[in-house]
C-alpha cells in the first residue's frame, strides 16, 4: 500500500468509532497523489480554490466527490456549480442568493454549509451566531430553491491550547443543536457539522463533527501555509 493509502486507513481506523466522513484535502497536491488515495478507496476531497478544483476536476475520475472548502469569491461560483458535492464556506448572505442562481441557471440543486466564525483570530471568515439565527428567519433564506444548507463549518483558533479549540467546537455544536431543533422548511437540515483537521480531528468528532478535513496528516505538510 502506498503511504498515502496508509495514512488514511490508520486515520479511518482511528474515527472508526465516529459516524464521521473523512475529507482528504488535496489542496497544492498534484493530481497523483490524490489518485493514491483514491485508488485505495478514498472518495471525498476537500480544495480551497476554485481554479485548483476545476482543473483536477476535469482530469481526474468523475466519481470523485469534491468539496469546496476555502473562502468563494461570487463571481467564481458557476465555474464549480455544476459538479461541486459540497460547498462547506458559504460565508455570507450575497454568497448563498449567488449559489441560489447559478444552481437556478444550471437546475441543480447545491448542498452548501455555513461558515460559522469561531475562532478568535480575525482573520477567518464566516458568520457570527446572531448573525446566523437571523439568517435563518430571513425570507429569502427561507424559499430558496437551488440550495440545500445542510450543515454548519467552522475552523478552531489556530493554537496549542486544548481547552480553547474544545470550547469552540463546543459552542459550535451548540448552535447546530439550537438551528436543527427549530422548525425549518426541508432545504434547511442540519446534518452535517464539518470541523476537525489534522491537529484537532480526534477533539473536533468528540465534540460532535460529522466531517474532518485532513490534509497534512495525509499528504504530508504543504509548502506554503
Ligand atoms: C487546509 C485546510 C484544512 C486541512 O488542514 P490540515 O491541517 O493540513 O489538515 C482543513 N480545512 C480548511 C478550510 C483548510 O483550508
């Protein structure tokens, strides 16, 4: 087996207890190396963009699911709409109503999650939770028709610090818990929590993550941050 293969089957041994999905994030990775893993049965590939994602879309197996999971600029989202599995960083209002069209253009329906800020750094993008308890009362949330939000993403604070990155996955469980106990149409289900990466995966699934994103543990560690 290549050690890319075994990487992933010692973490899904790992989660094996956990009804989680593992996503390989693949980003600056070339295409063989991603084939390593596909070719030992891994599915699901997480990149952060969306050039990136298009074109290893294109040459690579179209049984692949591909999430898109770094910051989307707006005017980039028909080049992925047609075949993106899921779209875990959908970070504003603006953003959801142009996946809403360009789904709409295309009829297709795209799953998407919102980004929830629960970091501390500044830096990360996503909503805060008024923010998203608004948007969840928002009429043109409410009767979209090309979107399915069927979860919540977040990213820990970027720290050594256990007890920081558990109170965050926490709080974050909280307010997924809170949003899928109301009474939403059937476009809005909470079912997926995508949090976890390779440092805090383990904290992230006791703390109720369905997805992990795992690039480093996987790949090895990338050349640019
Ligand atoms: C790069 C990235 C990951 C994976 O990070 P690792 O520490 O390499 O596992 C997860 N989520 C997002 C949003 C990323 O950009």
């Amino acid at each position: 087996m290549s050690e890319i293969a075994n990487n992933i089957s010692s973490i899904l041994e790992k989660i094996n207890d956990y009804a989680a999905t593992l996503i390989a994030v693949s980003k600056t990775k070339p295409n063989d190396h991603i084939l390593e893993a596909y070719n030992g049965g891994q599915v699901d590939f997480g990149e952060n963009k969306v050039q990136e994602l298009v074109s290893k879309s294109e040459s690579l197996p179209s049984d692949i699911r591909w999430h898109m999971i770094g910051h989307l600029q707006r005017n980039k989202v028909k080049q992925i709409a047609p075949f993106v599995h899921l779209i875990h960083s959908v970070d504003s209002e603006r953003l959801l109503m142009t996946v809403e069209n360009e789904g709409k253009k295309i009829n297709r329906k795209i799953n998407c999650l919102l980004q929830v800020h629960i970091a501390s750094e500044s830096t990360k993008f996503g909503f805060d939770e008024p923010e998203l308890l608004n948007l969840m009362e928002d009429q043109k949330i409410l009767s979209l028709q090309n979107v399915s939000i069927v979860g919540l993403m977040g990213m820990a604070t970027f720290t050594d610090n256990k007890e920081i990155i558990k109170n965050e996955f926490t709080g974050l469980k909280a307010l997924f818990d809170q949003i899928a106990s109301r009474n939403t149409p059937p476009h809005i289900e909470m079912k997926e929590l995508s949090m976890g990466m390779s440092g805090d995966y383990i904290d992230a699934l006791n703390c109720g993550s369905t997805m992990i994103r795992v690039g480093s543990s996987i790949f090895g560690s990338r050349n640019y941050a």
